[in-house]
C-alpha cells in the first residue's frame, strides 16, 4: 500500500472520530503554541533591547570617571584628537524642576556640547540643535525631548518659547525626534543645555560626569579603546601600578550580552513549553493504544487477507504521524497569532523567524514518531488467529 494511500486512510480514520482526534491534537496543539509563542516574544525582546541600545549611540564608547572632578572638558578635547574617534561629547547631569507657562514637569537637565547629537544618534525635529557658538559662550539656550515638550505643552510652536529651569529663564531653540523609551532612562525625557552653563549655575566646578565618544568605524573600537585609555592614563598622570580613575563602557559589548541573554532565556522558555509538547506525546499514544485494542478484528482481517506486519505498522505510524502533525500546524497557527498579540501590546512589533516555525514542525513530527512507534508495533504484532476471535 502506498504512503498516500495510508494517508488517506488515516484521514478518513480522525473522520470518522472528530471529537476524539480533536482532543487528542489538542495537547500538540497547546505545546506548540506555547513554545511558537514563548521563542516569539523572547526574539521580539531580544530584537526591542538591540534596537533600543543601537539607538543611543552609534559605534559608542563612553568614559565614566571615578569622581566628579575626575573627568574635564580639557579631557573631552584632546580624545577628539584621537585618531579613530569621530565625535566628542562630555556630559553633566543635574535634575530640576522645568515650567513653560502654567506647565511644569521635573526632568534631567544634561549639560553637553555641539557632538551630541552625532554621538547619541539624535535627530531634530523642530529648529537646531547646540551650536560651538552657543557652547562657548554659555549661552542660556535650550534643546527639548520629545517628551518633556508634551509635557509642558509644546507643540510645533516651540522653538523661541521661553522656559525657566529652576529658575532661571533659557530660549529653546530646538525640540529632538522622539526615540522611544519609558522610565528613569527615557531618552526622550530630558532638557539639553551647553555643558558651561551647567557647571556654572546647577553645579559648580569643571568636572564632568562623562564622555560620550563616537569611533568612526565599528573595527575600530578596540583600537580606540586602547588609545583613549592610554591618552587619558597620561593626562591624568598615572603610574604604571596605579589603577584607572575613570572606566571606558563599550556599547556593543553590552548589546552582545543583552542579546546572548535573551537567548538564552528564549531557549529556557522554549524548554519549558515543550513539556506540555511530551504530554500531548502521551495522549496521542494513549489514544493509538485503545485504537488498536478497539480495532483488532480488523488487524486481523487485514493480516488473513495477506497484510504484512510492517503494513499494519505503517499504517497506526502514520495515524500518530497525522495527528501530531496536524496539531502542530494549528499550534504554529495559534503561538504565532499569540506572539504577533504579545509584540503588538508591547511596542515591538511581530517578530518571525521562519526557523521557529521548521522547528514545530519538526518537533511535532518526532512527537509522533516517538509516542506512535509502540502502539503501531502492538498492532503489528497481533497474531492474526487471535485477532480474528477478539470480541
């Protein structure tokens, strides 16, 4: 008999039983589903926090120092010098109480400079951006989040507004392209001011906080890492013994661990799912073992009309072979369905990985062949005589 043949035989088998195939796929499907689904959302936040590090910077390299004196606008200059370094932006950081009209909100008032916008990948929306001109002579302007103008409510008319911070009155003259982001960090949530105008009225002092630092090319970055850090060792002073004051953060190196840590929680969740994958296994051999109890009159009918036992063996194989693979389709169906609901709630998107859906399907099929093999073999087995007299 040929395998369509017995495809078609098993077809008309699930048939003549809708309600028990049903619930016996259902364990298949509810396994599948769940780890379509789970290695869905684990790819989506994998892809969310990729693209959401990449955008605060391109190629970026970031010098902390270990104080708040330990790092100087003297410093930012001279790694602008270094020969794979692209762009140079220092950073201050103070947090104040912001009011445009009756609106007032409490934000991150970042003191920084004209590179700033290059080295964390920002776009202006509306106006310009800080120019040298502004920065050197500390002028009291001002460049707005996306989401601190929502909050004081500036719309497209924002550009020349006067605003206070903490009193003191500042020109916006631009207004950044949104980001995307929520909490603490939210990139889109803080007021850009020239560096000097920072230590002056919120700070005191010339030191800053940091140093964003943009390579001009991504098979650079050790290269620059290297050379900033020797560069900054030899301002400083440093002796060969005595241990940096300050530290150098590699973006990339932490958008690999994000990323190798999502995937690996992808594969723990996908492990997890895939138990109820081994449950419906059960069902499926459970329901093959009362089958060929139920019908072993008819095993031995098609034995004493000269069916081999691999025949009677293809066909209860290929009976467990189209149920588990029928409920992996419709799990794949369902789990992607779950997914794109999941990604859409929370802001990433459908993310679909063609080799997920080859995996299910794989996986349904051994589900099949492992949990069919030994009730398939039990039919093959039945001694033809004995069958014939089985009530």
């Amino acid at each position: 008999m040929s395998w369509l043949e017995l495809i078609r035989l098993a077809l008309s088998r699930l048939r003549t039983s809708r309600l028990r195939a049903a619930l016996t796929m259902l364990g298949v499907v509810i396994g599948v589903a769940s780890v379509v689904a789970l290695v869905g959302v684990g790819q989506g936040t994998t892809s969310n926090i990729t693209s959401s590090l990449a955008g605060l910077g391109t190629n970026l390299l970031t010098v902390n120092g270990s104080g708040s004196e330990s790092l100087t606008l003297d410093d930012a200059t001279a790694i602008a010098e270094v020969a794979a370094v692209a762009a140079v932006a220092p950073e201050s950081q103070t947090n104040a109480t912001v009011t445009a009209g009756d609106e007032t909100t409490d934000t991150s008032i970042l003191g920084t400079t004209a590179g700033y916008a290059q080295v964390r990948a920002y776009d202006v929306w509306q106006g310009a951006f800080l120019t040298d001109a502004s920065v050197e002579n500390d002028l009291r302007v001002a460049v707005l989040g996306a989401t601190t103008a929502d909050d004081l409510g500036l719309g497209e008319e924002a550009v020349g507004t006067e605003i206070s911070i903490a009193g003191l009155p500042f020109r916006v003259i631009g207004v950044l392209q949104p980001k995307g982001g929520t909490g603490a960090q939210d990139p889109d949530d803080q007021v850009l001011v020239p560096i000097g105008v920072v230590q002056k009225y919120f700070l005191g002092g010339d030191g800053v906080r940091s140093i964003g630092v943009s390579v001009a090319e991504a098979d650079r970055m050790d290269e620059a890492n290297e050379d900033l850090s020797a560069l900054l060792r030899d301002r400083h002073r440093l002796a060969a013994t005595e241990d940096d004051d300050f530290s150098v953060f590699d973006q990339a190196q932490l958008i690999e661990t994000a990323a190798a840590i999502s995937g690996t929680l992808s594969l723990l969740l996908g492990g997890i799912a895939s138990i109820s994958l081994v449950v419906g296994g059960i069902g499926i051999m459970n329901i093959m073992l009362v089958s060929v109890r139920e019908r072993t009159r008819e095993i031995g009918i098609r034995k004493a009309i000269g069916a081999r036992g691999r025949d009677v063996l293809a066909q209860f194989l290929i009976e467990a072979l189209t149920l588990s693979l029928l409920g992996g389709l419709v799990g794949i169906a369902v789990g992607l369905g779950v997914s794109a609901l999941i990604g859409e709630l929370a802001g990433w998107g459908f993310a679909f990985n063609p080799a997920t859906v080859v995996v299910a399907v794989v996986f349904s099929l051994a589900v099949g062949v492992v949990f069919g093999v030994w009730p398939a073999r039990q039919a093959a087995r039945l001694d033809p005589i004995a069958a014939l007299r089985y009530e």
